[in-house]
C-alpha cells in the first residue's frame, strides 16, 4: 500500500487519481506528523509499501512571518517520517523545491549543487532535505521540482485565469526564469521512483525554461483558444523590484535533470507548453 501524505494539495491528488485502490491519502487531520508516535498511529492499520511525501508549508511571504510553522512541516515531520521509514523498512520519496537554490548560478542546477536558499521556505525545504539524508540515507529520494500547477486545487494557471477575467490588464514579473511543471506528470515520476526504490536527490520539472510573463502569456493564448476565456487583455513584463514581495525568489531556478534520465531510462520528458495545453484542454472540457 502506498501511502500519500499531503491529500489536501494538488500533487496528492494526481497521485490518488493515478494510484486508485493502491494508495491511501493521508491529510493533517489523518495523521499527526510532530512525532513519530502520531505516524506509528496512524499507519497502524496498513501494509505500508512506500510513502510518498508530497505535504508541504508552501505558503513562501508568510513564511517569512511564521517560521515555526515552516520549518514544522518541511523539517520536523520529514524527519518523523524518516525515522518511522527507518524503523520499518520503508522506502520514502520526499519532494522537494527549487527554492533550495539562490538562483545566481545562472546555469542548470545540479542535485549535487551546495544549498543557497533566499528566504524561510526554502530554508526549512533545505533542512527537510539534510534530515531526511541523516536519517535515511540508502531508502529514501528526495526529488526537487519547480513551478508545479495542476487541474487541481489553487496554482499560478488558476489564479492567472481568474485574474485574466477580473482585470483589463495584468502585470507579471519577466525576470524569474524557471521550469514550469504539471503535476500529473510529476506524480508519475514519484510513483516510479517508490516503485524502483531510487535513493538519493533528483531533479524533475518538464522540459524548457519561460519566465513568470512568459507562462502567463502562454495560458491566455490557450485558454482562449480553448474558450475557458472570451477576450483578451494586455499583459506588461515588469521587474521583481516593481513587485517587492517579503521573501526573495530565485531569479534563475532551473533544473539539471540529467541524473534522473538516467534512472528512469524511458523517462522523456513533456515541454511545459504541451503540458500546460493538456491541462488547459482538461479544465476546457468541464462546465465553466
């Protein structure tokens, strides 16, 4: 049985969607995460095969203001997940952020690449990660991603359409590049990853590099076309200084994913384009 934690967010629900009657979903009122008894609890009753840990403090500005909070979720109970993995035998696959990353390399960020986070996310992701590589060395991975949407739950492509909607024009940053990344298919990537017992950090995102302006102008083409929107509006590139927001972003948060081609060997990876174009055509085909 696999057991997912995180059933709240969007990558636990492609997860469900493609695991059925093999995975259980776990949320924050299912299984209590602070301690390693709260996990022994709540697993009691399963015949855990694998877990995949896709529960996340994600919210990146009020974490600069929370940090308890932060680091709680993205470095206590991954290392209560560990050691109860640890305790029975278990593999475990932990995702991870590009966030670990300053984003001043300028190039592709390697797996093996030293940690530089800007702010308290992508501290506590950090930390998450060295902790789950104390504990958990040899049955564990730790797969690090970027700029996940999904036809679930609330992502950039959501909110972008209903701002596409409300507003006549919209400002977006242009000079944050990064790999926009459909969680469908990083569920699939998860999943195999458990299945193989892949050990050690990896690197996943589609294919291609856009900037945040780039994406949005990618999602009103589509969505018009596809009819999920009904007029256009201009979009205005605009600087990160001219948004300041409480936590700093990488500028550059590209994702080497060389290591993973390599354990995956049948792994081709989409350009975010046609991922976003599938998404898009998903929701396209639900009353609107």
């Amino acid at each position: 049985m696999y057991i997912i934690i995180g059933k709240e967010g969007q990558l636990a629900k492609e997860l469900a969607a493609l695991l059925g009657e093999k995975a259980v979903c776990l949320g924050r009122h299912d299984i209590e995460l602070s301690n390693v008894q709260g996990i022994e609890a709540a697993l009691a009753d399963y015949d855990v095969s694998a877990i995949i840990n896709a529960s996340a403090y994600t919210a990146v500005d009020r974490a600069e203001s929370e940090p308890e909070a932060a680091y709680l979720i993205n470095q206590t109970a991954v290392g209560n997940l560990a050691r109860y993995a640890n305790e029975h035998g278990v593999h475990l696959v932990h995702v991870s952020t590009d966030y670990v990353f300053s984003g001043q390399k300028g190039s592709p960020y390697l797996p093996t690449d030293t940690l530089s986070p800007l702010g308290v996310y992508g501290a506590s992701k950090a930390a998450g990660e060295c902790e789950l590589r104390s504990v958990l060395p040899d049955n564990s991975c730790i797969l690090r991603t970027s700029w996940v949407y999904s036809r679930f739950g609330n992502n950039f492509v959501k909110t972008m359409l209903r701002l596409m909607q409300e507003r006549e024009t919209l400002s977006v940053v242009d000079d944050q590049i990064g790999s926009p990344t459909e969680a469908s298919g990083l569920a699939r990537a998860c999943i195999e990853a458990a299945q193989k017992k892949l050990s050690g950090v990896h690197h996943y995102t589609d294919e291609g590099v856009a900037s945040w302006y780039d994406f949005a102008n990618a999602i009103q083409d589509l969505a018009l076309e596809y009819g999920i929107l009904h007029k256009r509006i201009p979009i205005v590139p605009i600087p990160s200084a001219a948004f300041p927001t409480p936590a700093k972003r990488p500028s550059y948060s590209v994702l080497d994913k060389q290591s993973l081609r390599c354990a995956f060997t049948g792994l081709n990876g989409r350009h975010w384009r046609l991922s976003l174009q599938e998404m898009l055509g998903t929701l396209a085909d639900k009353p609107q």
